[in-house]
C-alpha cells in the first residue's frame, strides 16, 4: 500500500473547485476550508493520526505546484518502484 497526501495552497484549490462548476466565488473558501475539515475529522477518527502530517505518508505532493497530471505521473512511478524488488 502506497499512502499519499496531495495537497494545493487555497487560491489553487479555490480556482479547481470553480472550473469544475462545484460551487461560486463568493462561497468557496467557506466550502473549501469545511470540507477539508470533514477530511481531517474523518481521518483523525479512522486513524488516530493527523491529517496532512507528512509522517503519516510514503509520499506527499502539492498539485498546485506539479499539476494534476505530474501528480499522477508521481504517484504511479513511485507504485511501480513499489513492485520492484530490491
């Protein structure tokens, strides 16, 4: 099992949720920060860990920085290193 965070700094995450048509401008950053606070909660419940802490994961990538597609490239290569023996 590979676990991986990926994470983005608030004005990318706001600009996706608009081009995706998830909700307005004027609500975004209200809906962004509640549900990134429903994540948390539901992995702080299931894990007894913190959410977003970088020790709780083999990889942590930031989308904002790489892009959607880098992050996917990333996360395959590291899966596929995964099934290489040492």
């Amino acid at each position: 099992m590979l676990n991986v965070f990926i994470h983005a700094d608030m004005a990318f995450k706001k600009k996706r949720c608009m081009e995706r048509g998830q909700f307005s401008d004027e609500n975004a950053d209200d809906r962004i920060r509640r549900m990134d606070k429903l994540r948390a909660d539901h992995y702080r419940y299931y894990t007894d860990q913190k959410w977003g802490d970088s020790l709780n994961y083999h990889l942590c990538l930031d989308s904002g920085m790489f892009g959607i597609e880098k992050c996917v490239s990333m996360i395959e290569d590291a899966c596929k290193e995964m099934g290489s023996p040492s």
